[in-house]
C-alpha cells in the first residue's frame, strides 16, 4: 500500500458512514419516521462527527472507529425507534457499543474459537430475549453485559451459560438448576484439566446431560423443604420405624444374598454345564418382571392361604404375608440379579492362572478361593451387595403386595400420599433422600478405603 493510499482508507468508511447518516435523517425526517431535530437524534449525530473527526487524524482504529458509528447510526435510524423509552434505548445503545468492542479485542488478541462462541452466544441471546420473549429488553441488556464480561474465558462463559440457562428456562428452579449445572461443569473442567481426549469429553457431556435430569428434582426437592419440616419427620415414631424396617430388612435380605450368591457367581463363572446359558437368562428375570407382577408372584406362592405358604406356617410356623419375613422375600427376588452379576464379573477379572499357582503350592480349593479369590475380587463384591442393597431398600411394588405391614420406607411414602396428597409428603420424600445418600455415600466411601490388587503386567 503506497502512502498516497493510506489517508484515502483511513477517512473513506468515516466519511462514507456520515454521508449516509446524513442523507438517511433528511429522507426520513421528510418522510416523517423520525424527528430529525430531536434532542437524542441531534446527540447521536454529533457522536459520530466527533469520532468521524478522530479516524480522519488517526488518534483512533479505524476498524473498530467506523463500526461504532455505523452501530450509531443504525440504532438513530432504527434502534431508538423500537425501544420502549429512552432509557432503554440509551441503554441498548451503550451496551452494544460494549459488545462490539469486546468482540473487535477477541477477535484482535484471542483464538477464532473464542471469537466464533462470542458471535454465536449474542445470536442465541437476541433470538432467546428479543425474538422469543416480550418485554425482555433488560434481560437482554444484562445477558449481554455478562456475556461481554465472561467470553474472554471458556471456563468463565461455560458458568455464565449455566446461569442463563437456569434462570431463563428452569424458572421457578433457578438455583437447584445452577447448582446442578455447575457441579456438571466442574465434573467436565476437570477431566479437561487431566488431559482427557476431545472424544471423551464429548462423550462424558453427552451422559451429564442425563446425570442433569436426574440429579435436578433432588436437588429441587431438598431445595423446597424446610429443615424444620424434615426435623418434625425425624421425630415422628412412624417415619423412624418405617427408616428402621427399611434398614433391617434391607441388611437381611444383602446378607442372606451374600451368603447364597456369592458361592454360586463363582460355580458359575468357573464351570460348564448343560443349561448354563438358560440359568443365566433366568437370573435376569427379576429386573424384567415388573414389580406388581413380581408381588402377586409371591403372595400367590407364599400365601398363608396357598399350599406351600399353607405348609411353611402350620409346619415350622412361619409366615410371609404381612410379615417382616415377606419384606425379606420380596427384596431378596428382585435384588438377586444385582449382586449376582456384580459378583461373577468381579469373579471374572480373577486370572485363573493365580488360582492354579495357589493350588500348585499345596492350597486347597476352599483356601484358594477363601485366601485368593475374595481379596482380589474384594471391591467387586463390597459394590454387589451395596447395589444389592440400595435395591431392597428402594422395592415398593413387590413388597405392597406381600407385606404392606410393617411398613417400609416406600411404602409409607406411598401411604402417606394417599391419604394427605404430595404438599404434606414432601417432606418424608426429602426425609428419605438425604438417609438414603448419606448412607450410600458412607457404603461408597467404604469401598474407596479398601486396598487395589493390581496384578503384575506381563511384558
């Protein structure tokens, strides 16, 4: 570029801008869509000869220079127009002055990444505020104030789109959305921050969304309830008993399961036989059968009025029906599946080779399994029987059909919402959650402070 052509670029787009500015209030000053003459017209006008008069000398980008007058001029011909009142229309103006700055300094001195989230971030926001909405035009204004101060850094406007997105679209759950979000976001930061892969992170996003939708009516739940509400139903004797019956049967049933199941993942995972195929399949039918199905199953069976529930009482006399021992039964079928498949998977990460050196220098079958097996496979089978647990714990269907009495946790829940409806059950639902993730975080905290086998790798 000569240096005869450099004053004619540096006032050209100025000077052109002005020229349209003018030629626009005379034509439409004469055809009435504005008055000329008026004070924030008058202002506006001379804005733009003060900073068409500072490119001209250069004591300004001439870049950054003429796209602030063309904003000027656009929002004198139409923007003012559109605004409800003046103070929304100065405030439009200045904070899209704002915007574009911000933008031109992104563009100038960070990646295209960052200048393409910048331009596609106000897109959503107008389409989200100005076209979406009505009377949204703070909103907008603050959307936009924020975006300006948080775009230069993904971290920051990954935050910034968590509050926009709760406060915009889970009203009236802003806050439980916000802290679920930001938890989410961190989760994703982190793995970023440990050099996870592009492939993975997209991955890990992809499945949070769901984590999302589950861990929001938690946290709206708890967030609803008044502590001293829930305090109120830690005193009540029949929530106690219902949290104490809930607990002891659940323990019962995991141990009576551990005892049983354990042995039998191992035979199974270690052994061949005619009808394998078809007793795993078996196994499963728990987690397919629905519930209800699952409860009249039982009572039909197990009965006082039934043959063998007929025998069990009058011979040893015991009964299931409306009985703790009903709740047993009823969690033990549909936990089974659990701790059985945790077991054999755990059981199958043993290599078999370690069982064969045990028994090569003199250990027995049972000392192997009992000196070798277990601890390796220790953590595999601590996770089963929590899995095992939380599942007999949470069974509702089943157990209302075979023993509605005593009641259990869910079941009382469901009492309770018959008979008061959801405002006075909310309480004991929230109630529930917290015991139920306090003592699933202990279960899961229990696990991590067992030691790792790690088997030496071969070259």
């Amino acid at each position: 570029m000569s240096g005869s052509d450099r004053p004619v670029k540096q006032w050209l787009p100025p000077v052109c801008i002005m020229a349209m500015q003018t030629a626009s209030y005379i034509i439409f000053g004469i055809s009435g869509w504005f008055m000329p003459l008026e004070l924030f017209s008058v202002l506006l006008f001379l804005a733009n000869v003060v900073i068409c008069r500072i490119l001209i000398k250069g004591g300004a980008d001439n870049v950054l220079g003429s796209s602030i007058m063309f904003i000027i001029m656009t929002h004198a011909l139409i923007g003012q127009r559109i605004a409800p009142d003046s103070l929304t229309s100065g405030s439009i103006l200045m904070v899209n002055i704002l915007i574009l700055y911000v933008g031109f300094k992104i563009y100038e001195n960070l990646s295209k990444l960052h200048f393409m989230l910048f331009v596609v971030s106000y897109g959503i926001l107008f389409a989200v505020f100005i076209i979406g909405m009505e009377n949204a035009e703070a909103l907008f204004l603050l959307a936009l104030m924020g975006l300006a101060a948080t775009a230069r850094d993904f971290r920051l406007l990954s935050y910034y789109w968590a509050l926009v997105v709760a406060f915009t679209f889970c009203q009236p759950y802003a806050w439980p959305a916000v802290i679920c979000l930001f938890f989410l976001i961190k989760i994703l930061q982190t793995a970023s921050d440990n050099r996870a892969s592009a492939t993975l992170l997209v991955f890990l996003a992809s499945g949070l969304l769901l984590v999302f939708f589950v861990l929001l009516p938690v946290l709206i739940l708890l967030a609803d309830e008044n502590s001293r509400n829930i305090v109120n139903m830690l005193k009540d004797a029949d929530v106690l008993n219902a949290l104490f019956t809930t607990a002891i049967t659940a323990t019962c049933s995991t141990l009576i399961l551990t005892v049983l199941c354990v042995p039998l993942a191992y035979a199974l995972v270690r052994s061949d036989f005619f009808g394998k195929t078809f007793l795993l399949s078996i196994i499963d039918l728990p987690i397919i059968i629905p519930q209800s199905a699952a409860g009249i199953m039982l009572l039909r069976v197990f009965s006082k009025q039934q043959v063998l529930g007929e025998f069990f009482f009058h011979a040893l006399g015991i009964r299931f029906d409306g009985t703790l021992l009903g709740v047993i039964l009823a969690q033990i079928f549909v936990s089974m599946p659990f701790i059985l498949k945790s077991a054999m998977t755990a059981f199958s990460a043993v290599p078999l080779s370690v069982e064969q050196n045990a028994r090569t220098l003199g250990a027995s079958a049972l000392s192997t399994f009992r000196r070798v097996v277990l601890p390796v496979s220790a953590r595999g089978l601590l996770t089963g029987c929590i899995l095992a647990w939380a599942r007999a714990a949470g069974e509702f269907g089943a157990v209302l059909f075979i023993a509605p009495y005593p009641q259990t946790a869910p079941v009382a829940v469901y009492n309770r919402f018959t008979s008061v409806g959801l405002v006075e059950t909310a309480p004991l639902v929230a109630t529930l959650i917290l015991f139920s993730v306090l003592l699933f975080f202990v279960m899961q905290f229990s696990i991590n402070l067992m030691p790792k086998v790690h088997t030496r790798e071969r070259n």
